[in-house]
C-alpha cells in the first residue's frame, strides 16, 4: 500500500469514541462527520511524556481549536478503559478513538516499525491528518513534535475556513 498523500480520500473507519460529547464509548464511522473538518492525531500511548504533552496542548487551545467548527480525536491502539482514564486524569475535553484492532493506524499508515535501544519493535507513528468537509485529505503531520501540535492544527485548521 502506497502512503496517503494529501488530496487523498482519507480512508473510511468505524471506531469507538470515549470522552467529549460521546461520554464513556459511542459507535463512531468517519461518515458520521461529513460535511466538517476532521482531525485525527495518532499518538503511540495513553499516559506517557509525550503524548500527555500532546494532549495537554489541544486541551488548553480547546476553545481556539472548536471555533473553527473541526472535530477533533486522538487515536491510539489502547482501549476505552486507558482512554477513559487518561481523559479524566488530565480532564480532556476532547474525544479518543480506540482501535485496538489496528484497523484505522494501518489504512492510515502510522502502524511502523520503530526502534529503541537497538530493540525493533512495531508502534504508533504520531502522525496527524487534517480531512477537510468532504473527506479528502487537506493536510499530514509526520513524526510531529508534541510541543509544537497544537500550533500546526489550528494553522491548517484555519486555512480550510
């Protein structure tokens, strides 16, 4: 499979969705949000440095982030119950999508191989796609820092506007 490139049709999901308006798990499919902007930020782990630095960034520009009219989720291989306790932990006001069967991090392509301690290992690449209101890719950050997410977001989140 050859990777997404913006201007793509972002590929179609069905998930579970915790925290935010779909409070402890509702149904979610990708389809359910046509006609707005979608964010989905795919980060390695609930709970550890870097993505609670991540996820600490879009919680304190919340307001910023829904006034450009975007649904925003994370996206991580950890179940409701992890993503249920690391929203409360750090009162998250956004949602998390689980996809403990890996079926959205690998049509998305952020399922990698990566490497640590010269150990070779599969993860989550945290990578973060913008889809604009008709399902097409609009914009891809690779490998983003957490520390500087937030910023990236609400630039190509207003662009589309």
């Amino acid at each position: 499979m050859s990777a997404l490139q913006v201007g793509d049709k972002a590929p179609s999901f069905t998930t579970t969705a915790v925290g935010g308006i779909y409070g402890s798990g509702t149904p979610l499919k990708l389809t359910d949000l046509k006609g707005q902007a979608v964010v989905l930020y795919f980060y390695p782990k609930d709970d550890t440095p870097g993505c609670t630095t991540q996820a600490c960034g879009i919680r304190d520009e919340w307001k910023a982030i829904t006034a450009t009219g975007a649904a925003l989720f994370g996206v991580s291989i950890d179940p409701v119950k992890s993503h249920e306790k690391f929203i409360t932990k750090f009162d998250l006001p956004f949602p998390l999508l689980s996809d403990t069967d890996k079926s959205i991090v690998e049509a998305y392509g952020v399922w990698v191989e990566k490497s640590m301690y010269g150990k070779k290992y599969m993860g989550t690449e945290r990578t973060t796609y913008i889809i604009e209101p008709m399902g097409k890719i609009a914009a891809i950050f690779p490998k983003v820092k957490p520390a500087e997410h937030t910023g990236l977001v609400l630039k190509a989140l207003q662009e589309l506007n």
